[in-house]
C-alpha cells in the first residue's frame, strides 16, 4: 500500500545493490586493468545504455528518450507537479573508471528501488536521467545532453558536432538506436541533485567523508591547430624552420607557466598533441593541440585566457606557423543553491559523517541545470585523488556513506 512518508527519517538505501549494479555496469566496455572506454555513441555507451534503460523500466519508471538522445525516466508523485531530478551520465572517457557519471545514475535508480520497496510515494514526482556526452571527450563541448536539455545548447548545434573522424552526434544517436522523439529544453525540475566521486585529492587528503559541493570552476577548451612546413631535420638550419611541433611544445610549457603564475584554483592542461608527419627525422608541418584552463573566478579564467591567446599567436608569427583556433567549450564558474547545500550538510551531521564544502573542479551536468532550478551535488572521496584513470576507486563504506545522505536530502526535497 502506497503511504506518504511523514515521519521525515529516511528509507534505508541497499547499498550492496548499488554496488552490483556499478559492477555490472562497469563490464560494459570493461578494459583490463578494472576501467571501462564507454566513449559517447560508440557500441560499448549504447549497450550501456541499453542496460540502465532495461534497469529503470524494471523499476517501473516511464521512460522517454529525447532528441539528443537524453534518457529520463519519471516515478509518479502524489501531485503533478515538477520533478526532483537525479541524474549524470554513463559515456566515460577512453580511459574511464567505473564511478565517474554511473554512481549518480545508478544511486539514483536505488533511490527509486527504496522508495518502491517501502511503499513510500513522495510528493513530488522523482525523475532519474542519464545525460548524453558528458565527457565530451569525443565530441566537444562537454555537458553536451544536459546543455540541450536545459537550453544553453541548441539541439542543432549540438547534432551536428563532428568527432575527430567527421561523424556526427546526430548520425551516431540515429545508428546506435537513441535519437529519439522527446523534446529537448522543455522540462525544468523542481530541483536537481547529483551524487558523483570528487575526482579529486581534498576529501581524502583532509580524511572527510561527505562534500557538500559549493559549485563548479569556469572551463575553457580551446582547439589550436598550426600548420608549419616540412623538412629535412638534418639539412634545415634553425633560423629557417616553421616547425609546428616547436610552438606546440612552447605553449603546452606557457600553460603550466601561466597556471603557476596565476596560482590559487588556476589550473592548465594541454591534453591532446598529434603532430605530422610524426616521425624522428622530419620537422613537423602540422600540430592539433588543446588547451584546457579552468578557475573558480571567472576574471582570471578571463586573464589566463588572454595570456594564452596572446602568446599562442606571437609564438605562431614568430616561427612562421598558420594558426586557426577553435573554441570547443566555454562554461563560467556556476554556484549550487545555499538551501541545498546547507540540507547536505545537516544531512551528513545525522548520519554521523565528516563533511565539508568545496566546488567542483570538474565539469558536471548539474551545472547545467544549475542557473534554472535549486541544484546541488554531493562528493564521496577518490582514492588517490586519481580519475579518468582506470584505477578510480571509491571504497563502498563511502559509496554507502553518499547514498544515505543523498536518500535523505531527496526525500526532504521531495516532500
Ligand atoms: C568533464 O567532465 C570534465 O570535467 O572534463
Ligand atoms: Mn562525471
Ligand atoms: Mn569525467
């Protein structure tokens, strides 16, 4: 018999099943080594996909997947009214671990499972969604589901982004069978909650169990591709190379220069070098690069930027290298909603658990629906602060630990 759940303790989450349902997931596109390559619309995401729809249809939720290839899937509540939303997302990187994305999926559908076992219906509908290309690892911008589903994305822009091979979002969602004919930008939830692994070292290094995630750093990608001429390396005297290679170096060793230099939450990654022909005796004609940057002050992302446009272009000029540039992903600094986060606080102090606030410094799809309903996220530690590494790991003591004070801050907000 279904009974509203007044009594304002929480049900008890099975963790154990949280944990099987991470592992079983976790085999989808497994790599040796213990992670998993679930790019985003590859095989190995759409079978993972597959997977966690079959699981939220089991749980009785009514599914729907919408143009960008979203997955939501809604349990009723005793008003018709706006959801509380769960939600992250099941792509990885090529070199993912098992938590990134599915523990906020995945403890969100043992979110529903409790509330079905004990019979509790909240008020509010609970919706649970798994997000296209969080990554965006593949096909640039990162948050690319959640930005179409809360409209700081247009859904044109983002079918037609093209992967490093020219194939598109739109024909990758139309082959693997997930374009599908929900509208996008049409749903805002009451509020939105996410529990995720921190993915990195603060949580452990100060041996806290919980964080109550205050937001997210401002992101900036940029895409620099420098085309030089090709030579002979041991014939071309120094003064008359336009070596491509050269300023790709230089600037991977500026980023690091202008993140020291900055200093505080300044942060700089130069992830991706391919350069051409790539080979020990010829000098390179082509570079693709990128430029990752991020801080938690948008003015002095603002400045690092700058710095780096600069000098990216002297440093071109000055070695007789074309330069195009591409912005692949600009994302200010978003903060999460006091209530929210002081409920994460309070709800830690119940279960007895260590607990501090700290912003994100990776990209999240709750930032996405941050600037349009009450939002906030939860951290459990990651063992060695290490992620986007096979070896991720979050013991299950924390994992259980996120669970509870997620079951509870979800079943105060939805009452
Ligand atoms: C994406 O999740 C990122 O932070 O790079
Ligand atoms: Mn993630
Ligand atoms: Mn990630």
């Amino acid at each position: 018999m279904n009974q509203q759940n007044h009594s304002g303790k929480s049900p008890k989450p099975n963790n154990d099943r949280l944990l099987e349902r991470i592992e079983r997931l976790g085999k989808i596109g497994g790599l040796s080594g213990g992670g998993v390559c679930r790019l985003a619309l590859t095989d190995e995401d759409r079978d993972g996909r597959d997977l966690v729809l079959r699981w939220m249809k089991d749980l009785g939720l009514s599914t729907s997947i919408d143009k960008i290839g979203n997955v939501i899937g809604i349990r009723p509540g005793l008003e018709d009214c706006a959801p509380v939303m769960m939600g992250s997302h099941i792509d990885s990187v090529a070199t993912g671990g098992l938590y990134d994305g599915a523990l906020g999926v995945l403890a969100g559908l043992e979110a529903v499972q409790t509330l079905n076992d004990t019979g509790i219906t909240t008020r509010h509908p609970i919706a649970v969604g798994y997000f296209t290309n969080e990554e965006g690892a593949r096909f640039p911008p990162d948050m690319m589901g959640s930005a179409v589903h809360q409209g700081s994305l247009s859904l044109e822009e983002a079918l037609s982004t093209e992967d490093k091979e020219g194939i598109s979002v739109g024909s990758e969602l139309d082959r693997i069978g997930y374009s599908g004919d929900a509208p996008v930008n049409d749903l805002v939830p009451h509020s939105y909650l996410e529990l995720h692994i921190e993915q990195g070292p603060v949580l452990e290094e100060s041996g806290i169990t919980i964080g109550a995630v205050t937001g997210v750093q401002g992101i900036s990608w940029m895409e620099y591709l420098l085309n030089g001429t090709s030579n002979h390396a041991g014939t071309t005297p120094m003064r008359l190379r336009h070596d491509a290679g050269f300023v790709a170096a230089a600037v991977t060793v500026e980023a690091r220069s202008i993140a020291n230099e900055i200093g505080g939450h300044q942060v700089a990654t130069v992830g991706v070098t391919e350069l051409r022909p790539n080979l020990v005796n010829v000098i390179s004609n082509h570079a693709r690069i990128t430029v990752d940057l991020r801080n938690t002050s948008e003015d002095k992302l603002n400045l690092a930027e700058s710095r780096m446009n600069d000098f990216v272009v002297h440093t071109s000029e000055n070695e007789g290298v074309k330069l195009e540039q591409q912005i692949l992903a600009r994302f200010t600094p978003v903060k999460f909603d006091d209530d929210i986060i002081s409920l994460v606080e309070s709800a830690a102090r119940d279960f007895d658990l260590s607990c501090q606030r700290l912003p994100s410094g990776a990209g999240h799809d709750a930032q996405m629906f941050a600037p349009n309903c009450p939002t906030g996220m939860i951290f459990v530690p990651s063992q060695g602060g290490i992620s986007h590494n096979v070896k991720e790991f979050t013991s299950p003591a924390d994992i259980a630990a996120g669970m509870n004070v997620m079951m509870k801050v979800l079943t105060e907000i939805s009452e």
